[in-house]
C-alpha cells in the first residue's frame, strides 16, 4: 500500500509541475498583436495583402555582465539552480524488497559561475561554485589565454579532456543526470594545463591536450576504481568537508582528438539548431604512468559519437579502464568496460522525449586482485592490533563484489524561455550484479526543475 502511494504522490508532484510550466508557456510564447505605424512604408495595398506569418516573441535570457569603457574587461554572472525530487524502490521482485528514498526532495545544484576577461579580451578567467545544502565546493577556477582561434591555453581546475560528453554541462544531457559510465570513468576534474582550440564548435578538427596533477579532486564521477577496491580519494576542493589532502602529485596526460561534420553545435546534446546531417566523432586517451595503484586508472581509452537531424539526436560512448596489477606499475591490467547510449526527439524546441541506455562491466581479474587486497589488509589491520580494525573491516568487506551495473532510462524534457526554465522527468530500471548473490533490481523516478540564468 506504502508503495502505491508513493507513485500517486509522484505523479500528484509531476502533474502539478507540469501544470505550472504550461500556464508559463502560454504567458511567454504568445506572439505579439502587431499594426501598421506611422513609420511604416508599405502602401495601404501592401498592408491589405497577406502577410508573412509573425514571427514569435522572442524571449531575451536576462544577463548580468559588468565591463570596462574599452571592453578589455569584464564579469559576467550566472547562476543554475536544480530542484530535485526523487522516489527509487530498490530489489524488485525480491523479498528484499524496501522505498530507499521516500518522497526526497533536494536542492540538487545550486552553482553560481563566475567569468569574464581582465585588461584584455584574450586573458580569461573562471571561477565555479556548487553552495547546495551540504556541498560547498570551489568547482572549477582557473585561467585561460587566447593566442589565436586554433591555440589556446586553460590553467588551474578544470576537467581532463575525456570525451566530449563531458565537456558538455549537466544542464544539457538527455536525462535528468549522468548516467552510470560517468561514475565510473569520468571525466573528472584534475588541476593542470590544457592547449586546445576552443572545446566546443571548433569546427571541423577539434582538439585538447594537457597535462595534470594525477589526482581526482572530486568524488563524484571517474571513481570506477575506487568503487570496486573501496580505496578512498582524497576531495580536498570540498570546503565544508574536506576528505584529505592531495597526498601525492604524478603527471598524468590526457588527450582528445574529434572531427565535426557540417557545423554541428558540440556543447549540447539535444538538436536546437535543427537541419540536415550533423555529426561529431572523437577519440579519448588519459594516461597516468604513476598512478597510484587501485586508486587511480593507469590508462582510459573512449571513442564516442555524436550525431543530430531535424530534431533528432544520439550519443554513443565506449570505454576501457585499465590498472596496475601487481601495484608497482609494472603489469597494466583491464579493469572494467562501460558503454552508453542516448537518444531524444526534439519537437519544437519545447519538448523533446529521451532514452538511455548504459552498463559497466568490472572484469574477473580487477575484481579478484580488489577482494585479495581487500583481505590482505584487513588481516594486517588484526595482527598489528590496529584501533581502527572495525573501520577496515567495513571498508575493505565488499571489495571486489561488483561484477555489472546497468541502466536502462525514459524520459522526457519541457524547455521554455530560451532554455532559462527547464522541466525534466525520467524513469529508470537499475540493475545490479555482485559476486555470491542474486541480481537486485531497482526502480528510479527522477522529476526536475532547473533555471539557469
């Protein structure tokens, strides 16, 4: 009974949501009463005649930017808030079967972005925030300077160059959020230096090469390995709660090479501009030759592809991770494979229907050198007679149990006001598989309201 009046209090909170932006709608899209004024220079046979359709009143996102009298320099402020409500009931089927999350509704993201230009148009600067309840963290602040069209540099915190999928913000994917192959293999953000060419609608060739600290500063996406071995990463932007400092620094490189077909607008996914055939394809490498051993991956590889017409979109990635076996970076092992797939159907730049489907595979070997070294460490925790053998025991117990996740998504997205407010739905099966057990089934509905100035 619990669980039926959950869905009725779901789709209570979705109608509801849905009401309200189509009275939204309707105030803001309708088109303007038009007549002829004393300027007008059509003749009155001009004006009798049938006129071209009016277009709709366009709708100017509101922008706050400040800049000097010459325009060398400059702040613009932006802020993207998402209101989240969520309902999953986890092991379908089972008699584990229980409602993890009844009725949450959060503050999902609230990220104030602060950007512009100093003394010259070509010196650039960023610096990113997340202030949602409970996560403050500094995001991205770096610097950038452009020597030309084809040559620019990107210094401080920002993410490595893998896959633009992810260079893509979470404010224009498909679904409601990143889909499990991010978790897993990112990308992430890292502190180096980047050259590159502009990351998005370059044209034609597009490129990104950098190099960076090694060290993942965020514990939200690219953690493939840290989920299977449970060795924790350090998240020291967090500033309300820093989990350790950056404990070691090693050189890591990453690499991004793409073509772009017919113009096609590579910093969102979804088909706004409309039109014939457009297509991205690219190919991702991130190498890290110290990295530290069931922490970080030693090498990532991930070819993707983006295609768009007439409304129509798709993305496919692919992904392989590997890490050093024997931890002295001297056997490089495949630790997991991902792959994922979205599509939407955009209908009148208003509504657009959306599916995903994405899985990780943790392969046999990762899996069983994560649970040895799990128990190595928990046996050595015993024998030394270390305080904190509890807190090993827990950490180290379910290394190496995760053989497959899956995620298999529907969807739909309400856009209105030029993007500025965005209503998003989803409903997901999750499926996870894990060493000695049955798979367990979860059922994810996900309802979101974003407005991005």
């Amino acid at each position: 009974m619990t669980r039926l009046t959950s869905i009725q209090r779901f789709f209570q909170i979705l109608l509801m949501i849905a009401l309200g932006l189509h009275v939204s709608a309707s105030v803001f899209a309708a088109e303007p009463e038009t007549a002829p004024s004393g300027e007008d220079e059509n003749t009155a046979a001009e004006a009798s005649a049938p006129a071209a359709e009016s277009p709709r009143k366009k709708f100017k996102k509101p922008k706050l930017t400040l800049a000097s009298a010459d325009g060398n320099s400059s702040l613009t402020f932006a802020l993207t808030i998402q209101m989240l409500f969520e309902d999953t009931y986890s092991g379908l089927g089972t008699d584990q079967q229980t409602n993890e999350n009844d009725y949450r509704i959060r503050l999902r993201r609230v990220r104030p972005d602060l950007q512009g230009t100093l003394i010259d148009k070509n010196f650039s600067y960023r610096m990113y925030l997340n202030l949602a309840p409970g996560a403050l963290e500094m995001m991205d602040i770096y610097i950038g300077y452009r020597f030309s069209k084809d040559v620019q540099l990107r210094f401080g915190v920002h993410k490595i160059p893998f896959t633009q999928y992810r260079v893509i913000s979470f404010r224009d994917i498909h679904l409601v959020d990143w889909p499990v192959t991010t978790k897993y293999f990112g990308s992430e953000r890292q502190f180096g230096l980047t050259l590159h060419n502009g990351y998005k609608n370059t044209g034609p060739f597009q490129y990104e090469f950098g190099i960076y600290n090694g060290v993942n500063l965020r514990n939200s996406s690219g953690m493939g390995m840290s989920y299977v071995t449970k060795e924790e990463s350090p998240t020291p932007m967090h500033l309300t709660h820093p989990n350790g400092q950056i404990d070691e620094i090693h050189p890591s490189f990453g690499l991004h090479l793409a073509y772009n077909h017919n113009d096609i607008d590579s910093g969102i996914v979804s088909d706004f501009e409309g039109g014939d055939f457009r297509m991205h394809t690219g190919f991702s490498i991130y190498w890290d030759p110290r990295a530290k051993a069931y922490r970080d991956y030693a090498l990532r590889l991930a070819p993707e592809l983006l295609m768009k017409c007439a409304g129509w979109s798709w993305i496919g990635l692919l992904y392989a991770g590997f890490y050093e076996q024997n931890g002295k970076m001297e056997k490089t092992g495949l630790a997991n494979l991902g792959a994922s797939a979205e599509s939407g159907y955009l209908i009148r730049k208003i509504f657009e229907i959306t599916a995903r489907y994405a899985l990780v595979y943790n392969m046999e070997n990762f899996r069983h050198d994560a649970a040895r070294r799990g128990t190595i460490l928990t046996e050595r925790a015993l024998s030394s007679g270390d305080p904190d053998y509890i807190d090993v025991l827990k950490r180290y117990e379910k290394a190496g149990q995760v053989i497959m996740e899956h995620e298999i998504g529907l969807g739909f997205n309400i856009y209105l006001l030029e993007k500025l407010l965005e209503f998003s739905t989803d409903f997901s099966l999750l499926k996870h598989e894990k060493v000695g057990k049955d798979p367990i089934l979860d059922f994810r509905a996900r309802a979101q309201v974003q407005v991005a100035i």
